[in-house]
C-alpha cells in the first residue's frame, strides 16, 4: 500500500480515533463492576449470578478474536470497526433495560462481541498506516486510551451512579458514544485493506490459518504477551482490593492510587513506542532496539516486589508506580507484531496473541485468589506476576526471531 496517499494529519486523526475508542472500550466493559451492587439489589443475584455476569463478557470476547483478526484482514476496515462499535455501544446502553439475569448476560456476550475489533482491528489499521520504522508510537498511543479509560471510569462511573442510577448510567455511556461515528466516517479512507488475490480463496484462507497457528515467531508472541498480560490482569484485578485491605486505604484513596499507577501504564505506552521508532529512524536495528526496550520495561516489573514488602504504604506507593513502567512494552510489543505477521495476516495474528493474552486474564486472578487463601498473604501471588514477566523476556528473546515475515 502506497503510504504516501494519506497526508500525515489523516493518519494521526485516524489513530486518535482509535484512542477514544478504545477508551470507550474499557469504560463501557468495566461499568458492571462500580454497577454490581445496585444491579444485585434490584435483580437479586446471588453470589454465584454475580461471578457468571463477570466472566460473561470473556467468554465472546476471547473467542471473537481469532474469527475477527481474520475479518480484519480481509474486509473494509471502515465499516467492519464501525459496524463492531455499533454492536457494542448497543450492547452496553441495552443493558439499562435489563429486566434479569438472562438479558443482562445476553448483553454482555453481545458487548464482548462488539470490543472483540479493538485490537485486531487497531493494530491492522495502524500496520496499513505508518511502515515499519514509525509503527511503535501510534501502536503504543491507540492501546494508551485502554488505560485512560480505566481512569476515567473511576472518576466518571461512580459518579453518574449515585447521581442517575445504573439503568440511566448504562443508558447514557452507550448512546452518547454513538457520537464516535460520524467523525469516524468522515476522516477514515473509504477503503484501507491489503490486497491480494489469494485471499478471495476459501481453501487458502483455512490453510493460512493452520499455518499461522504453527509460527515459531507466533508462538514466541503469544508467549511473551501471555506473560505481559498475567502482570497487567493482576494489577487490574487485584490492586484495588490490595489497597484496601493490606494498606488500609479508604475506597477512595484506593481508586485514586490504582488510577494513577494505570494512568502511568497508560502514559509509558506511547513513550515506550516513541523511544524504539526514534532509535531506529537513527540506524538502529529494528529487533534488537525493540526487544531490549521490552527487556528494560518488564525489567521494571520488579518493582512490584518491594512494593509488597515496604512497610510504609508512602514508600508501597512509590514502588507501584514504577512498577506501572512495564506500559514503556506495550507499543513495541505491538510493533514486533506488525513486522513478524505478514502483511495479510496482521489482524488474525493479532487476534491469536489476544486470544492469548486473555487467558491470562482468565488464570491470573484466580491463581492469585489461590495463593492469598494458601498462605494468608497477598505477597507472592504479587511476585509471581513479576516472575511469569520475566518469562516473557525468554519468549521474545528465545523464541522470537528477527522482526520480518516469514513462512508458516
């Protein structure tokens, strides 16, 4: 694809775009946690209704993934990332008018539907957009509305909640998002895809997809990403409870302190991005800078060790943030992506790496649930995220080769 045919202010529109999206993705999915106990008290769920409305969304999400990283690659991209949007921003308002627990789940389902584009579809975007050399700092900046997101829900979520109710909250954050569309059509190519005549072929779209499955650089990156996002789902899940309960923070400053260690995981991405794409417009190679930025930033996840063991919340604190330093991968870690897939298959490879990375979602907050029970302290489930981190380091140093496509 010939970039020269998009100006340079497009482009960064487009991904700005893609940054309120996936912001509006992370606020929309995580609304049902601050919502739970109004929603429990007027529907009457029961412990066991509560953790089936959680895990719900997971179970559409995480097998999407696969099914839309291959439509990524295959359809136009303006309609297919629209067309998501709209099943989930559906999805999300609808569920103000939940009479049970069966719609209620329904919608969730439908809502991990809709958010299954975020990532296969941004990253392929993102791939078409900008070439090899400048692809860590707008892969890095799109992911960062994930974590703003996270931030702004703890801000905005409870508020609208006590002022407006659950019903009307989900009403409003799904509708009004619908706002998203127009400047969407309006600034996105009419067409933006790869062309290739082979992938009109059924027979070669089913054996692209065994062969993807089989990709030593494939395996290396769902490996290294699985770790990635053990380390992440253990701070998004069990951070605010630490706080609380072993820090003795109130809610309030519970949320304050986890938003701002997400908000630094948030703010690192771009930086991290911007870092490697600068080194390697200056002459650096492209696999080893990128991957010794990856080492440096889940380096930083030791932090989160003698997070546990201070013994002045102040000094717990301080470690926590630089602990969030791990978010400098994120925009590399998408950039290694995009030059290992070849350049038709970027949103189904995507969409696998994801797939992965969710089952770690799916593992980490219940190994660490395990070990708090087994051993009456929060401390080594917090370690071993740090160690599973270092494990990803092995994955894309030992497993992953050099930063170019090749066969199956």
């Amino acid at each position: 694809m010939d970039l020269s045919a998009f100006s340079n202010e497009r482009r960064w529109s487009v991904v700005s775009l893609l940054f309120a999206a996936s912001l509006i993705n992370y606020l929309d999915r995580a609304t049902i946690s601050f919502a739970l106990p109004a929603i429990s008290a007027d529907l009457h769920l029961t412990a066991q209704s509560k953790g089936l409305l959680l895990s719900s969304f997971f179970w559409s999400y995480a097998l999407m993934q696969i099914p839309i990283g291959w439509c990524a690659d295959r359809f136009n991209l303006r309609w297919l990332y629209a067309g998501a949007f709209t099943i989930w921003s559906f999805a999300q308002g609808l569920t103000g008018l939940a009479a049970s627990l069966t719609a209620l789940l329904l919608f969730r389902i439908l809502l991990g539907v809709g958010e299954s584009i975020y990532l296969p579809g941004g990253t392929k975007i993102v791939s078409l957009l900008f070439g090899p050399k400048e692809r860590g700092l707008p892969s890095g900046l799109f992911d960062f509305g994930t974590r703003t997101g996270l931030v702004l829900e703890g801000i905005l979520v409870p508020w609208l909640l006590v002022r407006l109710g659950w019903r009307r909250t989900f009403l409003i954050l799904g509708f009004t998002a619908f706002l998203w569309i127009a400047p969407w059509f309006w600034v996105f190519p009419r067409r933006l895809q790869t062309a290739s005549p082979a992938m009109e072929s059924a027979h070669f779209a089913w054996r692209s997809v065994a062969g993807t499955l089989l990709n030593r650089n494939l395996l290396g990156i769902c490996l290294g990403f699985f770790c990635f996002d053990y380390y992440w789902y253990v701070l998004v899940t069990w951070l605010p409870d630490y706080l609380v309960t072993v820090r003795r923070l109130s809610i309030v400053q519970a949320g304050f302190y986890a938003s701002l260690a997400f908000f630094t995981f948030g703010i690192a991405e771009p930086i991290g991005g911007w870092i490697a794409d600068s080194l390697i417009r200056r002459g650096w190679d492209e696999t080893g800078t990128r991957k010794a930025i990856v080492t440096v930033a889940f380096g930083m996840g030791v932090f989160l060790i003698p997070a546990m063991r201070a013994a002045h919340t102040a000094t717990a604190i301080g470690f926590l943030i630089g602990a969030s330093l791990v978010g400098l991968a994120t925009g590399n870690l998408l950039a290694i992506l995009q030059s290992c897939a070849p350049a038709e298959n970027v949103g189904m490879w995507t969409g696998v790496e994801n797939f992965a990375g969710n089952l770690a979602g799916i593992i980490a907050p219940l190994v660490v649930g395990f070990l708090i029970a087994s051993h009456g302290s929060y401390v080594r489930g917090f370690e071993l995220a740090s160690v599973v981190l270092f494990a990803g380091v092995l994955a894309y140093w030992f497993v992953v080769g050099d930063l170019k496509p090749e066969g199956p």
